[in-house]
C-alpha cells in the first residue's frame, strides 16, 4: 500500500533548506565513520587467546577439525548459526546474515576462511544448507564443546535461572543457542600450527555483517514492515518481521502469524522468551511454520 504525504512527520524544505539539513547530519556521520575507525585499531589490537582444545566438526564430506577450515588461509571467520538440534531447520534471523556473507564469500575468500557451525546434526544442516544455496563450508559442532565455549549454547537448567548471564558476556539467555561470530588465526610455532581467538561479537554486535540493514536504515521507513503502535516494543524498529527463511516471503500465513499473534505471545515488555517460542511452537504444529516463529537475535541485547 502506497503511504499518503501526512503519513510521514518530516517537513518539506527548499533545496538550499534541504542542503543545509544534508550537511548538518554528514558531519555526525563522518565523527561516526571516524571513531569506526578508532575502534577498527583497538580490536585488531586485542590481546590472543590460544584455542587448546582441539575441535573436531562434522562437515558435508565427513569429520573436520578446526585448524582445517582455514585452507590455506591465516584468518579464519565462524558464524554462530542459531540451529537447535531439535530444529527442523535454521534461525530465519541468522540464515538472513548467512545470505548476506554469501554474497560476499568469494570476495572475503581472498583473504579469509569463512564458515558457519551450528549444534544441529549434519543431517539436518546439509538439507537446509542447499535449500539456502550456500557455498561456504558448514559443519555440526554435535557432540563437541565448542558452541559453550564460544559462549552460544547453553543448558536447559542455564536458560531457567534468572540470574544465569552467559550470553554476551553479562547478557541474559532467552534460548539454549545464540546468535554469534568468532574469529581465528592460525599461525606457526616451532613446527605445529596454532590456533587463536582473536574477537568474537554477539547479539547486536553482529549487525554490520548484514549489509541489508544499511540500506534499509536509509529509506523513509528504516527497517519497519509495520507502522502500528503494537509493534512499537520491537527492538530496530520491527526487524524481526523482516526475516524469513528463502522460499517463504510469499507465505502468507507466516505474515498473519508473525502480525497477529507474536504481539500476544510476547507481552508488552517484549522480546522472545523461551516460554512464547515454545507456546507458538504448540499453537503452529508445523515444523516449518515453528521456525519461522524464531527469530529470537532480534531482541535487544546491546
């Protein structure tokens, strides 16, 4: 539906009004784009923590160890992708970041190792990953540490305490895996090869790997897919409506659950609670349809 002009609070100014304007908010972005850059010096300056464990994945082709998803490269990239071993399928949230790597995969090849690791079996990852068309390398972390070491799997006994703060490093849990990234380097001691970690980065943190939001931020409407006030609780201003799993954008049925009943299930202090994702998950019956109710990284955790 095409919006009408008093739909919209801003003014209409002359062209030398509007220059002005421009130029005033171009300053605050070029203090912002310098401090990014500030901060770009102090987190390639962060100290190393050497990786002792030695992790062995399940990937398309059979086990792989973590020293071996860097190829022939030094840095390694690995997103955390939100796939509960009793999902059908993966966070639409994180496979909407997964599609945006995607598209920069071949570029990023030519200077780093990227995949993404998920505590799902590989025989649910493999169907889902062709669904999505990825081509980076995917591997099941089932059976190993590494997701509670990187801090993105959790217990069921973590995720009912209240007091339990183990995401993000002081941030509550709202399901047993979290949204994340890790970064590695491997690099020669002696005659062995050893791993560091160099950063990782969770929850809105992982924000400027999607470059979808960038774009989106600058239309008149940002990332909203609804102007409603009962939507107002929803952090970035309803991004969680905007994700869906490739395939799905036409279901209307997903629409109408998403518009209709998250609202309810989730309350006015909003966000997702474990408590609401598994009431949708008894209400939907569809193991599709479920996932598509998780979208749980959207909350706002700073």
């Amino acid at each position: 539906m095409v919006k009408r002009r008093e739909d919209y609070a801003n003014p209409v100014a002359s062209a030398e009004e509007w220059k002005q304007a421009r130029m005033k908010l171009m300053e605050k972005e070029k203090e912002a784009t310098r401090a990014a850059d500030e901060l770009a010096k102090e987190r390639r300056s962060l100290p190393w923590m050497a990786v002792s464990e030695e992790y062995t994945f399940q990937g398309s082709d059979g086990p792989v160890e973590l020293k071996d998803l860097f190829g022939d490269k030094q840095a390694l990239f690995v997103y955390h992708l939100m796939f509960d071993p009793a999902w059908e399928k993966g966070c639409p949230s994180c496979s909407l970041w997964l599609d945006c790597l995607q598209g920069m995969f071949p570029h990023l090849a030519r200077k780093a190792a990227v995949a993404a690791i998920a505590d799902a079996a590989m025989e649910k990852l493999k169907p889902f990953v062709e669904q999505k068309g990825w081509t980076f390398p995917v591997a099941s972390a089932a059976g190993t540490s590494f997701g509670r070491d990187m801090h993105v799997s959790f217990t069921d006994e973590e995720l009912a305490d209240p007091e339990f703060r183990g995401y993000n490093f002081n941030r509550k849990t709202f399901c047993k895996v979290m949204p994340g990234a890790s970064v590695f380097v491997k690099v020669k001691d002696g005659d062995q090869d050893k791993v560091f970690l160099t950063y990782n980065m969770f929850a809105r943190g992982l924000e400027p790997l999607n470059s979808i939001w960038g774009i989106l931020d600058r239309l008149p409407d940002g990332t909203s897919l609804s102007s409603s006030p009962s939507f107002a609780f929803f952090p970035r201003s309803g991004r969680s409506f905007f994700c869906r799993v490739s395939g799905s954008y036409a279901s209307w049925l997903c629409l109408m659950i998403h518009l209709l009943y998250l609202p309810a299930l989730c309350g006015v202090a909003g966000g997702f609670t474990a408590q609401a994702v598994t009431r949708s998950a008894a209400w939907t019956g569809s193991s599709t349809r479920r996932n598509m109710m998780v979208s749980p990284q959207v909350r706002s955790t700073e």
